[in-house]
C-alpha cells in the first residue's frame, strides 16, 4: 500500500537544449509534456500537485510556485515548492519525462522503506535520476533549507545526494526525458506514448 503522496513537478528551465522552447507547453500527442506528468501523478493517487515554473504551465495542478530568481535551476525550484507539499512522501519529477506513468508507478511499486528518505532511479550508465524519486517531504525541506542561499544554480544532489535513499537501476527507457529536439521527434514517433 503506497503511503499517502503529493507531487511536485519541476517545469522552471530556460529550454536551452530545445533551442529555447518553453519544455512545458511542448505538445506530445496532443497533451502538454507538463500536463502528462500531472496526469500520471494524479492518476497514481497524489493528492495534491505543486508545478514549480511559471504559472502557465500549472493550469491543472493544484498550485504553481516559482524559484527565486527565476531560471536558478531545478534545486531552487525544489526549494520553492517543496513548502506547498502538504502529505509526508513527495514524487519529485522532472517535467519532460517521456514515460511517466512507468516512471511513477515503478516508484510506488518498489517505494519498501529500505532507505528512510526515499527512492530514486538509477539509469543503465549509473546515474542517480534525481527527478524521477519519491521522497521523505521533511527530509527534502530540511536539505534544502540546509544549504540556504547556495541553492541556486546548484546540483540537485547537493540536496537530495545528502539524503538516505534506496535507489532503482531501470533501462533507459523507462527515464528518458525529451531535452532536445531530436528526443522530442523520436518521442512523437514512438507509438506508445
């Protein structure tokens, strides 16, 4: 039984890799990249969705905060919303995952406790997808409170790295994110998204 969960969505970047496209509004099938990880997160049973970015791209979630300055980077804008998240255990998810239901749903699949802060995603070559994790909520405020003023423009895991998490090796598949425009093309052929 999955433990009760918001989510909060990072939709806050310049875009630059797509040639400074505005990533959340970008349309995959018909639906806003944003708006599909919304859904799947809904769809999983969060109770309550927080898109960090600018207010447009929350128009269906269920409150939009932005990183201060605006463009600090995805840490900042964790900081930002991760004081609008109201349950203990929070999804963090980037905003153009290509897959997100699978995403979300092998998070809460394998969500054991075995690590008291959370679980993240580990892609084939070793890489920790650190917005692609459920987390401990008061672990995450505290980390980022931790590092007060040197959010911005920092890693996320100069937070998230501090906590205590399991983490997932997945194909890479399953974490793709549509970060340029060539991911983009081969995500709209790609039948099953």
């Amino acid at each position: 039984m999955s433990p009760d969960f918001d989510a909060l969505v990072l939709a806050g970047g310049r875009g630059t890799r797509l040639g400074g496209a505005n990533k959340p509004e970008l349309l995959l099938h018909g639906q806003r990249l944003v708006d599909r990880v919304i859904h799947a997160a809904r769809h999983a049973g969060a109770v309550r969705v927080v898109v960090a970015g600018e207010k447009a791209s929350g128009t269906l979630a269920d409150a939009v905060l932005r990183e201060d300055p605006p463009f600090a980077g995805p840490l900042a804008g964790i900081a930002a919303g991760i004081g609008a998240v109201q349950n203990p255990w929070c999804l963090i998810l980037a905003c153009d995952l290509e897959h997100p239901e699978a995403v979300v749903q092998c998070l809460l699949d394998n969500l054991d406790h075995r690590a008291s802060d959370g679980l993240v995603l580990r892609d084939s070559h070793g890489y920790m997808q650190w917005l692609a994790g459920i987390y401990r909520t008061a672990a995450v405020a505290q980390a980022c409170a931790e590092l007060g003023d040197r959010l911005v423009n920092a890693p996320v895991r100069a937070a998230l790295g501090q906590l205590d998490l399991a983490d997932l090796p997945v194909d890479d598949e399953t974490t793709n994110d549509i970060d340029t425009l060539q991911a983009l093309e081969r995500a709209r052929r790609d039948e099953r998204n």
